[in-house]
C-alpha cells in the first residue's frame, strides 16, 4: 500500500487573496500592485514558516502607513480569500482512502489561519495526520520539513506519493525519494494514481 501526502492550497483549496481584493481595491491594477509589492507571496510565506501575523502587517505599514487598512485586512479578512474545495480532489481523496492507503498533508500555512480552513473544510479530518508549516517553523521546500513529516509519522519515503502544484516543493520532495506528482487538475491526477495503483 502506498502512503499519498497531499499539498492543500491549490491541490485541496482554492486560496487566492485576489477574492478578499477585488472588494476592498476598485481598480485591478492597484490590487494587483498592492499583491505584488506590499503583501507579495515572499511576505506572506514568512507567516506560513511560523512568524506572527501582528509581526508581518507592522513591518509592511511602516513601509506603507497610506494602506495601513487593506493590509490589516490581510489577516483580519482572511476567511474571505478562501474559495472552495478544488473541483474533485476532495472526491479523490475520499476514494484513496477508501482503498485502504494511508493520507496525511503536508501543507505551508500560517498556524494562526489554519485553524478558519479546518472550520471550512470537513475533509480536512479525513487525514490520518496533517503537518502545518507554521506550526513547525518550517516551509517546503525546505527538505528538513520533509524530514519532519518522514519521522512525526514514521513513514519512508519511496513509500509514500507526494502530491503539490509547486514544482519547487516536487523537486524537494524527489531529492528526498518520495515519489512525485505535479498537481494540474483532478482528471490528470486520477490517471497518475490509476498507473501507480494506487485507485
């Protein structure tokens, strides 16, 4: 039997801060603006390796007092940003467990927002055991975090399939021997599990 470690956002979750953004900016441009120079993904992923919300918006209004509200808003409108499951992953997953593998996330998050998604997302308790990047101070595709997810669930890693729509965070995991898939759409998906036997 194979192990299947899921990424979430954008594998399991559809995450976009452009669903909080659009309400809040009237032009795209700006809001695009703002996402790529004042909360940026580099930014945002120093929370999802463990650093406090409160730390992350200080640091960025002293650089940008005159949006001092829409960066607040990054963490107090946070559930606003989450869409949906992503269109028949939840299914699939349900379906590999069914078959009797084991299914565990490794996932970079913030700590202090996982716990709204797990409010959200009843799948989310189907896991035999989720690893929380915020939590452990560690982000993919740091390899130590692997490692981490190897040793607090005694798993080894050719036996496990290791699912992520980053190609950074397959690589990583490749390094390491797991067994590699990059995510595109559920359909794709369901045939890479098909020919390694796992459905």
């Amino acid at each position: 039997m194979k192990t299947i470690v899921f990424d979430l956002g954008g594998v399991l979750i559809d995450w976009n801060p452009r669903y909080l953004y659009t309400k809040i900016f009237a032009a795209e441009e700006e809001m695009e603006w703002f996402l790529r120079t004042v909360c940026p993904p580099a930014w945002n992923a120093r929370q999802d390796a463990g650093r406090p919300f409160a730390e992350g918006i200080a640091e960025v209004k002293e650089k940008y007092p005159a949006y001092a509200p829409q960066i607040e808003a990054y963490f107090l409108r946070w559930d606003e940003m989450l869409g949906g499951p992503v269109k028949g992953t939840a299914q699939l997953l349900r379906e590999i467990k069914s078959r009797g593998h084991k299914i565990y996330a490794l996932t970079n998050w913030s700590a202090e927002t996982f716990p709204l998604a797990c409010a959200k997302f009843s799948f989310l308790n189907e896991f035999d055991g989720i690893l929380v990047s915020g939590e452990e101070k560690l982000a993919k595709p740091d390899p130590a975090i692997f490692k981490r997810l190897l040793e607090r669930f005694n798993l080894i890693a050719p036996d496990c399939v290791f699912i992520d729509d980053n190609l950074d965070n397959v690589a990583a995991a490749a390094e390491l021997g797991f067994e590699t898939v990059l995510f595109k759409d559920a359909p794709s998906l369901r045939r890479e599990l098909v020919e390694r036997g796992v459905l």
